[in-house]
C-alpha cells in the first residue's frame, strides 16, 4: 500500500464510506507494516512517517480527547516502522472510541453554585428559613447553598448532606434543590433528603404535597429519568448507576384523620372495607389479590398500630401474605369462604 492509498482509505474510514473489506485492509495492515516497510518502500524515512502521523492527526483533529493526543505523542518514541504501524492502527482505534463515548449519557448542565452558604457544625439539627418562607432543617454536617438569584425563575438551592424541607408554596417560581445527581422540584410541599452513610444511595421522601425527582443525566433519548411522589412515598437513587427506585417509606403516617366513630376498632368488619379505610387514611395504594378476600371479617382494635403492623395483624388472621411491590403493598391469599 502507498501513501496515497492509505491516505485515502483513512480518510474514507473516518467518514464511513469503507467496504468491510477495506476495513478488514486497513486493520491487518498495522501488522504487516513491519515486514513490508524495507521491501516496498512505504515509509522510507522519519519525515515521511512524521508526515503520515501529521495527517493522521489533522484529521482525527477535535474529535478525540487530550488523553488520546499523548498516545500519538508516544509514538514519537518508536522505530520509524512502528510508528507507521502505531499511527494506522489508532485511527481505527481512536475511531472506535469517539463512537462508544458518544454513546455515553450526556450530563445535563448543573447550574453553578454562587450564592449564601450555610453549614450546620452544631451536634444537633439546625432549622434555617428562606427568603420566600420555606424552612430548611439541616441535619449534622449537612450545608446548604442559596443560590444568588433565589427568586427570580427559580428558587434553587444546593444541598450536601441530609435535610428537611417545609416550602412556601409559589406556583410561578419553582423550588429545586440540587443534591448529587438528582434535583427535587416543587411548587409547595414539605419533603425530607437524605443520602445513605457510604455515599451510594440518596432517598428523597414526602411527607404532605408532591413532588418531582429527576437525575442530572440525560439519557439518548434526551430525556431525564424522573419520578412524581406523593406522600409517604420515598425515591432512591443510586449514586454509581444514576437509577431511581421508589418505593413506600418506612414508617407512613395518617395523612387523613378517621372522623369520629370511625377510627381503627374493628367489630366483625369485612377485610375489603378495613383495607379500603387504611388505604384512605394513609394515601397509599393496597390491592387484594382475590375478590374473594374482601368478604372476610376481622375483629380488633388496630388504633395507634403502625400501618406495617396493622395490615400484619389482618393477614395473619386469614391466612393472607403482605408484599410491596415499588409503592403499591399486595395482600395475597386465598378466599376465606
């Protein structure tokens, strides 16, 4: 092969016009440089591979990354056959790669954080409040940046570490908070973040309104994975694989308090309409997995019970298994007719 030749096969490579056959020439052709390079006076001298690795890397130009631009360096350093050799075989090599990384999810552009910190270095929780009244609890060793211009599109802050916040409801300007690769955004709601002890988990979890959880990494789609949670319901997300899990929280709390005389005593009360109370008073989605199961009865008194520990004791008395899938709990068993 000429100069000429491979001139033009590498220009018509990187522009993915080659034959496969041409392709499979021009990669077989970094190995067989070496025997063929006192024979057929490919590269006869070292201006001539300097002039082939020029071109070479003209036309690579912007589209490889500093890194790759030592490894042509390093060439320098070899016999002038193995620099003929090297330099053809990192365009097929550097090709490959500019392909790969352009498949790597994008990073969506985190605003930059000018504004007011403030760091909790107390032993105790610290409560903080906002220009537009939201409050901020900060949990030890927890901070949190306003950003500089709080209020003007957005209210965004910058959060590290764990916290609780009440917001201000403003349904024009938006309230986001930043914390690692995800931001919170709500209109008014009070919601509580915080990440796990090694780093590699963040849970975001509602107490009253909603909100909307989305990573910073923009998928080839272009979108954003995201997630809308109510209350007593949390999102993980985890911090190596920028995935979010949700799921219920640990502890739901009574978000509708029963009217009076109809509390959590049960006398003789089919399972359909207890679980169709519970389900109300905690917001949180509970299925039957047979019709059959709503026409038993079950008789207690469940007041002041945890709602895990509620629907435990109406399973047991049936015979029913609890599972949660994501943020729905599955009462599975066999019709107690």
């Amino acid at each position: 092969m000429t100069v000429q030749e491979f001139d033009k096969l590498t220009e018509r490579y990187l522009l993915g016009e080659c034959s496969p056959e041409e392709i499979a020439l021009l990669t077989n052709w970094a190995d067989q440089a070496h025997s063929q390079s006192t024979e057929t006076g490919d590269f006869l001298d070292t201006s001539e591979a300097d002039d082939t690795e020029k071109r070479i890397w003209n036309r690579l130009g912007s589209e490889i990354s500093n890194p790759i631009q030592r490894v042509f360096r390093k060439i320098q350093i070899l016999p002038i056959w193995a620099r003929a050799a090297a330099a053809a075989a990192c365009v097929i090599i550097m090709t490959v790669f500019a392909f790969e990384f352009s498949r790597v999810p994008e990073v969506a552009q985190t605003p930059s954080q000018h504004g007011i910190e403030t760091r909790n270095t107390a032993n105790s929780k610290q409560k903080i409040y906002l220009a537009d009244g939201s409050s901020v609890i900060l949990e030890k060793n927890a901070s949190i940046v306003v950003d500089e211009n709080f209020g003007h599109k957005t209210r965004t802050v910058f959060l590290t570490g764990g916290a609780f916040f009440d917001i201000h409801r403003n349904e024009k300007v938006p309230f986001l908070v930043h914390s690692g690769g995800i931001v919170t955004e709500v209109l008014g709601t009070s919601f509580h973040i915080k990440p796990s002890s090694n780093g590699k988990s963040i849970e975001v979890s509602v107490k009253k309104g909603k909100v909307s959880v989305y990573t910073t990494q923009t998928r080839q789609s272009n979108g954003l994975d995201g997630v809308i949670l109510t209350p007593n319901q949390k999102a993980s997300f985890d911090t190596k694989l920028h995935t979010i899990r949700t799921g219920i929280v640990d502890s739901p709390q009574i978000l509708v308090a029963p009217t009076p005389g109809s509390g959590f005593i049960f006398q003789e009360e089919s399972i359909g309409k207890i679980i169709d109370h519970i389900r109300e008073a905690y917001g949180v989605e509970i299925v039957l997995s047979g019709s059959g199961l709503r026409h038993c009865r079950f008789t207690g008194d469940l007041t002041g019970l945890p709602m895990y520990t509620q629907l435990k004791f109406i399973c047991e008395s049936v015979g029913a298994k609890l599972e949660t899938r994501g943020t729905t709990i599955f009462i599975l068993g066999e019709s107690c007719l």
